[in-house]
C-alpha cells in the first residue's frame, strides 16, 4: 500500500466550564482534527468550531481559521477531498460549510440527531448550501486502508477513524473519550473484566493500533 500519513491540525481551544469537567474547577482544552494524507485524496477528520452567541458566552473559544490551521500541516482548504466528522457537535463541524461539494462521512444516526434534537448542534453547520453528506449505517471502508468505526457513547452517532499506514494501524478516536488516560482506563476494565468499558472496545482493539489519538487531548494512547 502506498504511504499514507496522518497529520494533527490544531484549531485552537476553548474552556469547559466547572458544572461540565466534574473537578469544580474550569479547564482549557483543546480542539484537534486530523488530516489523513491518501494517495486518493485528503481527508479531514473535524473542521474545527462554529460559533453562536451563546455558545461562545458559554464556552469561550479562541479559534484558529480553518485555512490558517491547514496551512500549518501543509495543506489548503482546496486540497481537501473528504470530511468525516467523529460527531456534529458544534466544535467538531465548524469548517463544514467552507468544505461544501466535498462527501462528508456521518453515520446516518448522528445526522438524524442534528437535525432534530434541539441544542445537539448548530444547524447553520449541518444543512448549510453545498452539502453532501455520505450516511453510514455502521462500519465502512471509504479509502483503502481508511476504515470507519461507530463508537457511541458521547453521542449515539459517534464514530472513529481507523488508519493502516506503512508503519502500523493508527485510529482517531474523536471524542470517544475526553482524554486518553480515560481510554486507558476502559481497555484495563475491558481486559480485566473489572468495571465497565464501551462494547466496541474489543472491536477497537482488534485492529492492533499503535497509536491512538483523540479531538480534545494532545496526549497519545500507545499500548
């Protein structure tokens, strides 16, 4: 298989306030997207975070523009070929619409969500002019070597990005998990049998990932 290479793009960061992160206490995270360099095309996993009065009251992003993020890994918004988005929450769609004509990847479930659960997302980001949406109903190779795998939990529609690259499987884990110390804790509990981890898990941990990385941590989880 030719070389394909997964890059992270950095769109900035915003702050979950202390009702959300169970600590009493504010936190900054980050907000990541992934660019999957394929010898068929790019593809973009997240485009970044829409705005909203409200959510920036609630939230307080500090964005970087979809083009300026890009340019930083090497790209433009005109190399991009397909978007997948991990789930339509506001802060993983946001560069949608300046992505128009493009096959965006959504499990038929999340799409249905957005469009009828009030406050799931941002409707401006989901039926916006140009769209093209591709609905899976579960799992789906969309590249060679380019798989996509349902992870519900976050929200019912939530899926994840399965990478074969010349030097092992890589898998984009979205927000399957805020942070990869909380992914590690459910492959213990999954290998262990003690407490509960999600059902796909083993399905996951069949591919035999090197790496996996996530949309609101830097850290990465190796085995």
């Amino acid at each position: 298989m030719s070389e394909i290479v997964v890059r992270r793009v950095d769109f900035g960061w915003f702050v979950r306030p202390a009702e959300e992160t169970g600590t009493g206490a504010d936190r900054v995270e980050p907000t990541l997207g992934y660019l999957i360099e394929h010898p068929a095309g790019r593809i973009l996993v997240d485009t970044g975070m829409g705005g909203h009065p409200e959510v920036d009251a609630h939230y307080r992003p500090r964005r970087v523009p979809l083009g300026d993020a890009l340019a930083t890994v090497g790209a433009t918004i005109e190399d991009i070929s397909y978007v997948v988005n991990c789930h339509l929450h506001f802060d993983h769609c946001g560069g949608n619409p300046q992505l128009a004509g493009r096959p965006v990847f959504t499990q038929r479930t999340e799409l249905a969500l957005a469009r009828t659960v009030e406050w799931h997302t941002l409707p401006e980001l989901i039926d916006h002019a140009g769209v093209r949406y591709e609905e899976l109903d579960g799992a789906a190779e969309i590249l060679p070597g380019v798989r996509i795998v349902p992870t519900p939990g976050h929200t019912d529609g939530h899926q994840s990005v399965v990478v074969t690259a010349a030097d092992g499987t890589m898998i984009v884990a979205g927000q399957s998990h805020d942070q990869a110390t909380a992914f590690t804790y459910d492959v213990l509990a999954h290998r262990t049998g003690i407490g509960a981890s999600p059902a796909w898990m083993e399905t996951l941990l069949a591919f035999d990932p090197r790496r996996i990385v996530f949309a609101h941590d830097n850290a990465v989880w190796t085995p």
